[in-house]
C-alpha cells in the first residue's frame, strides 16, 4: 500500500521510507534535550568518530540512534544499536547525506518530526539501512534489535505532536510507488496506461467511479516515480490502470517526496486473484486495506474495524479471510461504498481513526498514525 519519508514515514515496506513539517523550530527544540539521553558524549567529534563538521569549525556531535524511541526503550535501544548496527553507523558517519539526515531525524520521536527531515534532506539509503536495523518491521527491512527498540510498539508521541498546516498554494509531490503484500516488494515498472492523480475527499462521496473530484491524470513513469501536482483541497490519490485503487497517504504539508505501497494494478497481482477465490466476493462493492504506525513510522500489529462495518468481511493479506485477530495488513472487502471510518487500536495506543470514502469496485488504502 505508504513517508520514502514519512513517517514517516517509507511505507510498509520499510517506513523509515514511509515517512518523508513539523519546521525547524520544533527540530531545534527537540534537539536540545537528546543529547544526553542518546549517549553521544560516546562520539565526539574527531577521525571516525560520529561528530561532523560545523560551518564554523566547531564540532557537532550526532546522535547514536536514528530516530528516538519510547523512554522506557531507550537504554536497551542504545545497547543494541552499538552492538548490532555499528558497522552501518559508521558509514553512515562516512556520509555527508547521512549524516545530516541522522543529524535531523535521530533528534525526531514523533512522525511529523521524521516526515519534516525527509521533506528538507536529500534521501540516504545508508541512512535507511542504520534506521532499518534498529527499527525495521517491514518484509524486508526487519529490525537487529525489534525488542530492545520497540520496533512497531513505540507511542509516546501520541497526543503530544502535530502534523503541520497544509500549505495553502498548490504542491509538488514527488510519489514513490512499491508494491506490497502478495505481489511482493520493490520498486515497480509500471505497465504503460496506469496513472495517477489527486483528488479531493469531499467530492468523493457516493458510489459514484466517475473521476468528479480528481485533478488532472498523470502518467506514471518508470519503476513507479511521478510527480504530482497537489491543489489545496487535494490529500488523496486514484490510481488507475488493471484495477482502480484509492490511497489515504500521510498528512501532506509542502513540496516533497512521498512513497507508497500499493496491493494492485499489475497484470499478474496475487492479490486480486487471491479475492477473487473468496466465495462471494463481489467486485462490484468495495475492497479496503489499512496500515497502523506508530510514532517511528514504523507498522504495527493493530486491530483494525470498520464502520460502518455493513456486509464487509475481514480478511488479512497472504491468507483467505480470518476470524478478527490483530495483523499487520487487515483489510475488507464486500464494502458498501461511500462514507466510512477506519479506526486502530494496538497495545498502549490510544486508538487512531481517519474518515474516508470506500470506493466501488476498487481498493482503498489508509495509513493511520498516532493520535494527535
């Protein structure tokens, strides 16, 4: 199905990735108080060490971790990291664009604050290794130190962040799409005649599969990159092509990348065929599928509902349908299109729910996040 970012975040397949803004001021406040807690007095500044330069010439000591986990994680977290992650730490310390982006996001607790990192820094795929290895829960990014870091159990952000205000001009959007689940994971090569384009929730109403709502169509390039231009009104995306797909992505605020995970569109996609076997399955109704992050951006095991729930059925992905039990990519289908609330609740969150509008005859994608 979404933050390279964001939380942030990368989508997921990795969701340091989903989460590409919490602005500058917020950063520096954050900053103030984590040096200490991360252990960086254990790196300062000199020959392979994990400071960095400053303009200056004074020296600026960088984060050990990523990103900072729970309280209650983060002296195990540490611990790991240093054991597990030191070889990718240090190239990443070997990296102008890594460590800035280490510099930016490992003072960040919270996916706005991630998604503001991603949005400012070009993207560090050494970065994203060091992140992956203390975080990672996706299928192929899975964490060195899941336990001791929390990977997909960390909360403490919630109702203590804000996505930023949406930026009242329209935006470039650099999209990223990956499939997900049954079909895989990795960049795609879109076949031509698949396209994608904004669209505003309020005009999305009804059972209607015109495109009234939609801004203009645009053309998805090679191995899933597209820029998309996104009006003031506009937070959602259609996707058309084999099969009609809408996203809930995270909050967007301003020019940047955003990547997301998609379930459909490829000719050979075991995930329609998979719900094609299901008996009544009715490809006319709507099909729906949800991720949960936490406040790293990272995907959690969540029990996800629907309502109203209607004459939906639960299912998880890589299976026929399933009695409810927390997964990590639960969906619905037979769907009654139109309005709906999607809401998550995992252990020690406060739920997390997001208005949508279930589309016929398509698959609807959301990512929820913490509470704010």
């Amino acid at each position: 199905m979404t933050s390279r970012s964001s939380s942030g975040s990368r989508g997921p397949r990795c969701a340091v990735g989903i989460l590409r803004v919490v602005y500058l001021a917020l950063l520096s406040t954050v900053a103030g108080g984590c040096a200490k807690v991360l252990g960086v007095d254990d790196y300062e500044n000199g020959p392979g060490s994990g400071g960095s330069e400053a303009p200056d010439g004074a020296t600026v000591s960088l984060p050990l971790l990523p990103a900072i986990p729970d309280s209650d994680h983060v002296a195990t977290c540490t611990a790991c990291v240093k054991d597990q992650c030191s070889d990718l730490r240090a190239t990443c310390v070997g990296s102008p664009r890594c460590r800035a982006m280490l510099a930016c996001q490992g003072r960040c607790r919270d996916p706005a604050c991630l998604v503001a990192c991603a949005d400012a820094l070009p993207r560090s795929f050494d970065f994203e290794a060091l992140f992956a290895c203390a975080y990672g829960t996706g299928c192929d990014c899975v964490s060195k130190c899941k336990e001791e870091c929390g990977a997909g159990v960390n909360w403490e952000c919630s109702g203590r962040y804000r996505w930023p205000f949406r930026d009242p001009k329209t935006i470039s959007v650099a999209v990223h799409l990956t499939t997900f689940g049954l079909a895989g994971s990795g960049p795609l090569s879109y076949p031509k005649g698949v396209d994608i384009a904004p669209c505003n929730d309020l005009f999305l109403t009804g059972p209607s599969r015109s495109d009234f709502g939609c801004g203009a169509w645009v053309p998805v390039g090679d191995y899933g990159n597209v820029r998309v231009p996104l009006g003031p009104a506009e937070s959602v995306f259609s996707l058309r092509g084999r099969e009609r797909h809408r996203i809930y992505p995270r909050p967007i605020a301003q020019d940047g990348p955003l990547e997301l995970s998609v379930d459909s569109l490829l000719p050979d996609n075991a995930f329609v065929y998979t719900l094609s076997l299901i008996g009544g399955f009715d490809p006319k109704l709507g099909t729906l599928t949800a991720y949960h992050f936490d406040c790293l951006g990272q995907m959690a095991s969540s029990m996800i509902s629907l309502v109203p729930t209607g004459s939906a059925h639960r299912f998880y992905l890589g299976g026929v349908p399933t009695a409810d039990q927390p997964g990590p990519a639960p969906g619905f289908y037979n769907v009654s299109p139109g309005p709906a609330v999607v809401e998550a609740v995992a252990d020690g969150a406060p739920p997390s729910q997001r208005p949508v509008v279930v589309a016929p005859g398509a698959l609807t994608t959301v990512y929820l996040y913490p509470a704010e």
